[in-house]
C-alpha cells in the first residue's frame, strides 16, 4: 500500500521531446517497496534536479535509469523507462552499451588506480571508439577540455587521477564518463564531498554540459538545484510529489509536502 493515499504527482511530469521517459516505474528490494508508481520525463538537452529528504528514493530512482540496480540481487524494478521510445528494461537490450549511453557520475569522486590519461582512455579502448593513439589522444584531450580540467592537468597526464584534488578528480570522473560519447549523464550528489570552490566549478560545468547532453542529478542542496536546473522534481517517501520549472518549485510549489521541504519544515 502506498504511503500517501489517492497520489497524483503535480506539476508538469511529461514533456514535449523526452530523452528519458519513466512511466510507472516502481523498485522493490525484496518485500519492500521503495519507489512507488513513478511517471517522469526528462528532455533533450536540459538539466532536472532531484530533491527530497534523506531516503525518500531519489537516488534508488536515479539509478534505475541505467540498471544500475540490476547490480543489486534483491532489486526489481517495474513500470518502463524509455530511451529515445526504446525500453531499457527488455530483455535483449545490454548493458553495457547502456551505461556509456546513459552515464553516471557517483557522490564520491571515484577515479582508477591509473594515471590521469587512462582513466580516460580506458572506456574508449573497451568500446572500440579509438582505432589508433592518435585518436585516443583526441578523445582524452576533448574530454577534458570538455570537463573543464585539462589546462590543469595537460602537463602530468601519466600522473596518477588520485593524485588530484577532490573537486579535480570529480572533474575527472565527468570527463570519464564523457569519453565513451554518452547521451544522458546522471549525477547523484556530485558535489557532496567538494568544498564550495570545487562546487563552484562543478556547477558551472554542468550548465556548459548542458548543449551536448541530457543530465538528471540528485541533490541535498536546494540552492545547487536552483542554481542549475531547468526543471526539479520533488520526492516523498517513495513517490514523486510535484514536478514543475525550479523557479515555480521554488517560488509557488504547488503541493504543501513540496513547501514544507521547501520552507524547511522538514526534511
């Protein structure tokens, strides 16, 4: 039984040229229930921010977006999520295509053991985009110009990632998931564990990645959402609540649970 009775999400959940499109999407662990009968649309090229208390499934959502729940043995998921009309949950669709279509970025900074020009080649080389050094070296090059990093690092490219700051290898860890020529990024609390320079940077990047890719990221920070996206989704125990432009979330939430979280009386 869902926790709030008779739910109708708020706001406007569907777009006109989805990406990403979840309809009835519910994920179990085990006996329980986590997500509840989510329908959401993320378009092309802008940025959705996911917000709501500790625990209340934005980020269990987030990764189902590209199975990566599939990870988890207990985890099942229901409903559809469609790429570009395609169900990602059919049987005959792999995932590893998937997951450098649909790419993500973790809460905490998580580079390779390799050095700064490996961390970003490897996911070319095991998908076959580069045939040659030549063109590797554009793809490493490209994806750190892209990521806001390489005037940074252009010198010490055989230096170890972890050998950089947190908020470089964050920067790091986006130009990764760039180099495989993803589609959709998905960012779940990327900022977290950055000091608020490094946030700064992270911020800014996303609003220049934004032309080239679709990107839904979970945060606990309603000014990180506010400051760089187009649309914010608020979630409650489970449920997705209200969905709406950031600035009207922000300004005149349309569900009293969206402006308790919102003025802080919880959460």
């Amino acid at each position: 039984m869902s926790i709030i009775e008779n739910h109708e999400t708020v706001g406007t959940p569907f777009c006109s040229n989805p990406k990403l499109s979840a309809r009835d999407v519910g994920v179990f662990y085990g006996d329980k229930q986590a997500i509840f009968d989510v329908s959401l649309d993320i378009g092309s090229n802008e940025v959705i921010a996911l917000i709501g208390p500790s625990g209340c499934g934005k980020s269990t959502f987030l990764r189902s977006l590209n199975r990566m729940n599939d990870t988890i043995d207990i985890c099942r998921v229901t409903g559809e999520i469609l790429l570009d009309g395609e169900n990602i949950y059919d049987p005959k669709v792999d995932v590893v295509p998937l997951r450098a279509t649909v790419g993500m970025v973790f809460q905490k900074p998580n580079p390779f053991p390799k050095s700064i020009y490996d961390n970003i080649s490897y996911g070319p080389r095991i998908h076959g985009l580069a045939s040659s050094r030549v063109d590797l070296d554009e793809i490493v090059e490209r994806s750190l110009q892209r990521a806001g990093l390489w005037t940074e690092v252009k010198d010490r490219l055989h230096s170890p990632g972890t050998g950089l700051s947190g908020g470089q290898q964050q920067r790091l860890c986006i130009a990764r998931t760039i180099a495989v020529e993803p589609e959709v990024i998905l960012m779940d609390e990327p900022c977290s564990a950055l000091d608020p320079i490094a946030t700064a940077k992270i911020e800014e990047l996303i609003d220049e990645l934004r032309e080239n890719y679709t990107i839904a990221i979970v945060t606990h920070s309603m000014q990180q959402a506010a400051r760089v996206s187009q649309r914010t989704a608020y979630f409650h125990l489970g449920q997705l609540i209200e969905v709406n432009n950031t600035d009207m979330v922000f300004t005149t939430p349309e569900h009293q649970l969206t402006e308790a979280y919102i003025t802080g009386r919880f959460g």
